[in-house]
C-alpha cells in the first residue's frame, strides 16, 4: 500500500525590506504629493503664528505626524512600488488617520479584520503581502501570517517594540505587567499578548481610569473577591489570571499614546500600595514608555495654552488615542473641537465634532459665531497620526469663515 504523500507547510517568509533607495525615492515624491503642505512650512518658519486683519491663527509647535507614522507610510507606499502586481493587505489599519487610510485602499491595500483571526487569513498565500500596521499585531496574527508563508512588510513603531521588550522582560521574571491602555486598542492587544513572554505562561492586566487603579491598589492592600475582580477586568487580563496570586509582583508598562501624567500618577498608587502591603516597594517596577511624539505634542499644546485663545480645533481620527489626549488638554481650559478634517467646520455657527463623553459626532453651536466684528485667536494642533495637508486645510476653512480668503493667506 503507497503512503499518503506529506503535505508541505509553507516555509516562514522572512520580513521583507524595501527600503530600497530607488524606490524610497519615488515614495517621498508620492508621499510629499499627497501630505505636504506649503502653508503649514510657512507658519512653522514664522512661529507657527498667523495674523490677518481681526484673525489670529496659531499652531502648536509641535503637531502632526511623527517619525513612527512617516515610516510606516513610507513602508507602505513602498510596498506597494516593490510589489505592483501582487496582492497587499493590511492588519486593519496603518495608523488612526481615516485620510491616509484612503489613500492605501486607493492603492488596492486591502484591509484584514484586526479584532480576531477570521477566515480571511485562511485564504492568504505564499504570493501575498501583508503590512504590519505601526501598532503592531498580536503574536497570534504575526504568526499565522508566518504560517501562511507571506512576504511580511513590519511597520511597527520603535517605540511600541520598547515597550514589548520591557513586558516580556516582566513576564521572563516573574512579574505581571500592569498594562495602563485601552483594552480593545490595537496597540495594547499586541503588547498584551508579548507579556505572557516566550513560553506563554506570563500574566497582564489592563487598566484604564484612575478609579480602576484604585480598585486594585485596594485588592493589593487588602484582598477581596476574586470572581468580582475578574468581571470588572473582563477581557483585560491573560488566561488563567487570578488577583490573588498574580497582583504580588508587578511591573507598570503603557500604551505609548497616553497621557503621561495619568500613568505616572497609576505608577504611583500602585507602587504606594505594593509598599502598604509589603513594608518595601521591592515587588514593583517601572519604566517610562510613553511614545516621545506623543509627549512632545503634550508639552507644546501646555505652552500653547500659556498664551490667550479664543477656540482650539483638534486635527484627527476620532480613533486616535494620542489625538484624544489633546482634546482632553484642551478641554480643561478652553472651548475646544475634535475634528476630523476642515468640512466639520460648518459654517460660522455650526461645528460638527467628536464629542468624547458622547463618544459620537455631534452637532454644536461654533464659539466663532459671536466673533464677527472682534478680534479672534484660533489654535490648531494635531495628533501624530494627522497629516498636514488636513492641517492647511482646517486654517483655510477657519480663516475662509472670518472672510479671508486662500490667496490672503498665501500672500501674507
């Protein structure tokens, strides 16, 4: 009797590299074509502040995309050039931008479901790309592309792979990472899925709001229920988790587009907890892995509110959480709108924006309206993900709303 004949798994594709200079040059004129932005050049060489007539227009001075997300568009574009013929999908999407995303579907990057593993991977072949978005991807998604024998373009940001790295560092002695994130980001389900380290047996948790941190501070302290625990943290913690076991030793890492004031201020409660119980903070560690971008586009909206406005328009995908973030800044000190591009300026009335308790686009009232014959000051920032072409176009919009028109602005 013949044997039945083995069947061949693909062999593991290598990641591939196409930063080549004769394509990375046809890149950055595409890319420069698309994003660029000879406005927002001029600001940035005057100050980043603009005054025409009664109109003031000033911009943080740092805004817009960071190295992480030029790099990932780049690898991208250039996929896209080393591999004109083939199929190129994408783990859902590049970055938290809806324009640049676009942009890649206008390119026949197809986008692959990023919540879980779906039947599409079934259907990937040793002749399909497939891009890595600047978030990363759980270990689950990476290696079942691997498995199918893809040509992998990896676009992860360098400073999420830190933040791996200190995680499994956490996992490999020992310690649970205290993961302070959204549960449900792209970002932190791949980092949450490194901290159960190499062998799978490391543990995390997922924490959010102060007030959760302080229900676990209080767990840490003095025990509780353990069923109550793992409701509240459903879908935030690693197989197997048990609070009572799992919260002795642990190591705070972090989603690296949140506000770095609020996870210093978790590092903080969690660390004066472990030493409550302990006598010692010996059980706990810490490490600073908030994105720099994201922390230099914090300081700079700081400065920027130190100086009188009027309104401050946020540029973004509501998705974005470094995005989120100055919207949350701006909110404590001034009437502020989280748009997504310059149409969500209605009109001198009406401003259609994201509101973040609604967690909805709404419809208000423009604080311009009142404005008409006085002076206004208007500041404008962005997340990283924001491209600066939407940048120019949201102070055409606002100065085109005060009457002053492109060639105005152009000229001035």
């Amino acid at each position: 009797m013949n044997k039945p004949a083995e069947i061949k798994k693909p062999a593991k594709r290598k990641r591939v590299n196409v930063r080549r200079p004769d394509v990375m040059t046809l890149v950055q004129e595409e890319v420069e074509k698309h994003y660029h932005s000879p406005i927002v050049e001029k600001l940035r060489e005057h100050g980043g502040s603009l005054t025409i007539g009664k109109t003031t227009v000033r911009l943080a001075e740092q805004f817009g995309f960071c190295y992480g997300v030029e790099r990932a568009i780049d690898l991208a574009y250039a996929a896209r050039r080393v591999f004109p013929g083939q199929r190129i999908f994408l783990i859902g999407e590049i970055i938290h931008n809806p324009e640049v995303n676009r942009q890649l579907s206008d390119m026949d990057i197809v986008s692959l479901p990023w919540k879980e593993l779906t039947a599409d991977y079934d259907q990937l072949t040793e002749d399909d790309v497939v891009i890595v978005p600047a978030f990363g991807a759980p270990t689950n998604f990476t290696d079942k592309i691997e498995e199918q024998g893809c040509h992998i373009i990896d676009t992860t940001c360098g400073d999420v792979m830190k933040v791996w790295r200190r995680v499994r560092t956490y996992a490999k002695t020992g310690m649970t990472s205290l993961i302070h994130g959204k549960r449900g980001h792209e970002e932190t389900r791949a980092t949450a899925s490194r901290a159960t380290g190499t062998d799978g047996k490391g543990h995390y948790l997922v924490v959010l709001t102060l007030e959760e941190t302080d229900y676990v501070c209080n767990f840490i302290r003095n025990g509780g229920d353990s069923a109550e625990f793992l409701a509240k943290f459903e879908k935030a913690h690693s197989e197997g988790f048990d609070p009572k076991i799992h919260l002795r030793e642990i190591g705070v890492a972090n989603q690296t587009t949140m506000l770095k004031s609020e996870t210093e201020e978790i590092q903080k409660r969690v660390r004066i907890a472990i030493t409550d119980r302990d006598g010692n903070a010996d059980n706990f560690q810490m490490f600073d892995t908030i994105c720099g971008a994201t922390q230099e586009r914090q300081d700079a909206l700081f400065d920027m509110l130190n100086k009188p406005m009027d309104l401050l328009l946020v540029v973004g995908g509501y998705n974005s959480s470094n995005t989120t973030h100055l919207v949350e800044i701006g909110n404590e000190n001034l009437p502020t709108y989280f748009i997504r591009e310059a149409s969500c300026l209605e009109s001198l009335e009406t401003v259609v924006h994201f509101d973040l308790e609604a967690k909805d686009e709404i419809e208000s009232p423009n604080v311009l309206a009142g404005f008409d014959e006085r002076e206004a000051t208007i500041g404008i920032t962005a997340g990283a993900s924001c491209p600066a072409n939407l940048i120019e176009e949201t102070i055409v919009r606002v100065l085109g709303l005060r009457g002053i028109l492109r060639k105005q602005i152009e000229e001035a």
